[in-house]
C-alpha cells in the first residue's frame, strides 16, 4: 500500500466555503474516488488556508489517472479550482505538491 501526503494552498479568504463544499461531496465523487483507489482519503486544513492531504492506494499514478478519466472529477475540478492559489493553468489535482515520508510507524 502506498501512503500519500501533499500540500496545497486555499485561499485563506475562501477557506469557509471551502471547508462547507466538503461537508457534502457528491456522493457520486465519493464513489468515484473509491474506485479509482484511493483508500482512507482525509484532507486537514490550517486557518491561513495550507492544506494537507493524505491517503493510501496501490499505485498513486493509477489512482490519478483513474480519477482523470471521469466526468464527475472534470466537473469538482472546474468548481473547486476558484479556491486554490495554483500555477499557471494547474487544476487542484494536477497542482498539488506531494511530500516524501520520512518516518512511519507500523
């Protein structure tokens, strides 16, 4: 199982609303994601709007190319990119940076 963790930055002054679209993720987003792999998916979120996502899967690169080849991730894509501070044309799950682990107790 691979475990993955990434950051990326939410506009601290979109933070609330933010935070509300994920208290009712489309349950077909939801299911989607399932699919595709990814497994014990959480997203954690300071006050000035770094997040931290993490979760586990088989095989990352597959699990975004999964995710990529849906309608359902094109569309949270399109709306959710108002809230992050990303590069260039980097959607939220292209514009992620993701971090080495450097220690995990089993």
């Amino acid at each position: 199982m691979e475990r993955v963790a990434f950051v990326l930055q939410v506009r601290p002054d979109r933070l609330d609303d933010y935070r509300a679209r994920h208290r009712a993720v489309w349950p077909e987003m939801l299911e989607a994601l399932s699919r595709a792999g990814w497994h014990n998916y959480s997203l954690f979120a300071r006050d000035d709007g770094l997040l931290f996502g993490y979760l586990e899967t088989d095989d990352f690169a597959a699990a975004q190319r999964a995710m990529d080849a849906t309608d359902v991730n094109a569309r949270w894509q399109a709306e959710m990119g108002e809230f992050f501070e990303l590069p260039g044309e980097e959607r939220p799950d292209t514009g992620l940076v993701r971090l080495d682990e450097v220690f995990h107790l089993d």
